[in-house]
C-alpha cells in the first residue's frame, strides 16, 4: 500500500508528540504520587499498580497491535491511540476514584501499544536506512520531553486545581494531535499479496533483553520523584524540577548517542546498549546508598539511571529495526511485548519491595542486578542475532530485456 503523506520531518515530529503523550498518564501517577497517595488514600504498591497497569496492557497487546498495524495502517492506529486516551484520561478527570484510575491505565496501555507499534512503523517507511537510529531516538525522546512538561506544570497545577485538571489537560493534548496523526502519518499498510517478512529466528534473545532492560530501569521514571520526597525529604516541587532536568539534559545525550551509533554502524549498535545497561546499574546502585550517604550522591545516580533508561530504550527500537527491517510491524509486536512485561512487574514491585523492607536500598540494588542481566542479555543479541540489510538499502538491478538485445547488438555492428 502506499506511504505517501507527510515529510520525514513531519513523521517523526508526529511520532515524538505521540510516543510522548503515550507516558504522560504514567509520568501523572510519578510526578502526582504524592497527591494521588494523599487524595485516594493509597499504599506504595497501590500507586506502583497504576504503572504496571499502563504497561503491563502494553505488553500483553503489542502482538496484537504489530498485527493489526499490518492490517490497518500506521495512520489509523495512530488515530486511536489519540481517541482511546482522550477517552481515559477525560473519564478519570470526572470520576477521580482508584477503580478507575486502574481502568484509565488499562486504557491507555492498549493505546500506547497501538502507539509504538504505528510509530516504528511509520518512520521505517519514510527514513533512510542510514538515519535510522537517529531518527527513531529523537521518537523516542518525546517520553523525556513529555516527562519535563509533566515534572514541571504537573506538580504546580495540582497544588492550585488538583490532579484531576493535569487529567484533563493530557486529554485535550492528545485530542488535539489526532488531526496532524491524520493528515501526516504515512498509510504503511502490508501489501498483501505481497510476501511477508520472515522474522530471525533469534530474535526473542532482544524481547528477553527488552524486559530485563525495563524491569530493571523504569523505576528510575516512575520512582524518582516519589523516592526524593519520601527518603530525602525534597518537596514534591523540587523533586519534579531535579527529574525534569535529568530528562530535559536526557533528551540531547540520546541525540548525541543515537547519531554516534549510526556513523559507527548497525552492526556496534546492540553492544553499545549492553553498556549503557552496565552504566544504569551504577547509577542505580548509587541511588540506593544515597539517603545513607547525601542528598548528592542520591541525585547523581538519578541522573545517570535515567539518562542510561532513555538512551538504552530508544536504542533498543533502532536494534528491532537492524535485525528486522522487512517486517517491523510484527518484530515490534513481539520484541516491545517482553520490553513492556518488565514494566508490568517494576513499579509494583518496587512499591511492594520499598513497603516490604520500610526502605529504598533494596529495591535499588535489585534494579542494579537485573540491569547487569539486561547488559548480558544485550551482547548474546549481538552475539546471536546478525544484523539485516535494509530494502531500501539493497539498490536495484536493471536486467536487460528481450527488447533491449537486438539494438544493443545493432549498435555494435554499426560501430564496426
């Protein structure tokens, strides 16, 4: 089918509004923790559910969403992903109960699937193979982007008009993006009589990988805040302002990185994720002695964890695509559904492991040892899974035709 719509500027500014918007209701239950704990009379594990919820759905739906994006098109699944946030996020803001807040999660999660899936898709279809890795970094660097946005309007907004209006606000932002989803995403529906891509038989070492990467580092998103008021004792202000410039200083190292591991190659990209996951357990680790330590040690290893968490996740979709680009519908469906397990399975059990012990310490140490598996998990990739020529890499033949041949042998009878 055809891609044609908008320029590759204008698929990936869409896709990084999208893919950005996509978190805000996660980031919401992160940055308003304290609010919703207060409002709703909730427990760490309760408020850690609402993210594992969000993602979780992702998870266990992304098969399903590489799937119908096949079917459907990256410009339509695009579209409902707009309209099923809209739809959440404004029953939320009039109905501000925990049971639905769960069901706003839910929600949302099958959204963000049809999201990923619809945006990888889409900048596929319109970049050169060559950009890839940066082109699907600044995509991704919507998640920080959105995450300043919410660290620092959301906090100050709540205080004056409560967390439901920070609900509503996401819902009107998301409602507003679904014209430019559909007047510039490309179609990017399969032909289907044209043959499907095969996917590498290995490439369930990137999905465990994925999971590792994300059970380890996404509650260095979803905890951060939380973790600075509560062991620290920094206000809710301060401790969005101190992650939404983690995210905001994020947003350009990723940038930097992304277009590193393009000049070096496809082929470098998955080992250079392996050791930002190794630089991630460091940070976390420094995260779990920091209130024994300072204030300072603490923040550092905020910084280092997430800005590894960004670079690493962002990478991960440009490896899909170097080891899969003739099928990254159904590549993202498989490998985003064990990278969103492990986000269904964190916040909880982080909450769960923070309320378990009555500190932080284990709960970040445990994220430092599943982050060294993640970086383990990484190399066997680059070990196990070999890297694809892109289509529109291999250039085309001319063949000459039946045609061409006798005025071809003409012309060198003539030149005799």
């Amino acid at each position: 089918m055809g891609t044609a719509r908008g320029s590759v500027f204008g698929v990936v500014a869409v896709s990084f509004l999208l893919i950005g918007l996509g978190t805000a209701p996660a980031f919401m239950a992160g940055f308003l923790g304290a609010y919703l704990r207060t409002d709703l009379n909730l427990t760490r594990g309760q408020l850690g559910l609402v993210s594992s919820v969000l993602f979780g759905t992702t998870g266990l739906s992304l098969t399903v969403a590489g799937r119908l994006c096949e079917v459907l098109g990256a410009r339509r699944c695009a579209v409902a992903n707009t309209l099923l946030v809209t739809v959440a996020m404004a029953l939320l803001a009039l109905v501000p109960t925990y049971p639905v807040l769960l069901v706003a999660g839910t929600v949302c999660g099958l959204s963000y699937a049809l999201g990923n899936v619809a945006t990888n898709v889409a900048i596929t279809a319109v970049a050169p193979p060559t950009r890839t890795g940066f082109l699907m970094a600044v995509k991704t660097a919507g998640v920080p982007a959105i995450a300043v946005v919410t660290a620092l309007g959301g906090p100050t907004l709540a205080a004056h008009l409560g967390w439901r209006s920070v609900a509503a606000v996401i819902a009107c932002a998301t409602l507003a993006l679904a014209l430019p989803c559909l007047l510039v995403l490309p179609d990017s529906r399969r032909d289907r009589a044209a043959p499907s891509g095969v996917l590498p038989p290995r490439l369930w070492w990137l999905a465990i990988a994925g999971f590792l990467l994300v059970a380890g580092s996404n509650p260095v998103q979803s905890w951060t805040a939380v973790y600075l008021h509560d062991a620290l004792h920094v206000s809710v202000a301060h401790a969005g302002v101190l992650v939404a410039i983690a995210s905001g200083t994020s947003i350009v190292l990723l940038v930097v990185v992304a277009r590193l591991t393009d000049w070096f190659g496809p082929a470098r990209r998955c080992v250079l994720v392996a050791s930002t996951c190794a630089v991630c357990a460091s940070g976390l680790a420094l995260a779990a002695i920091g209130p024994r330590v300072g204030l300072v040690v603490a923040v550092v290893g905020g910084f280092i964890g997430l800005w590894a968490n960004i670079i690493a996740a962002a990478l991960t979709h440009a490896v899909l695509v170097d080891r899969a680009p003739d099928s990254v519908g159904r590549a993202s469906g498989m490998v985003l559904t064990g990278y969103y397990l492990g986000a269904l399975i964190a916040p909880t059990g982080f909450g769960w492991l923070t309320d378990l012990t009555g500190s932080y310490a284990a709960a970040w140490f445990t994220c430092a040892a599943v982050m060294l598996l993640a970086a383990l998990a990484y190399y066997q990739v680059h070990r196990v899974v070999p890297v694809r020529t892109h289509p529109k890499s291999v250039p085309a033949l001319r063949v000459p035709s039946v045609v061409d041949q006798p005025a071809e042998k003409s012309l060198r009878i003539g030149e005799r």
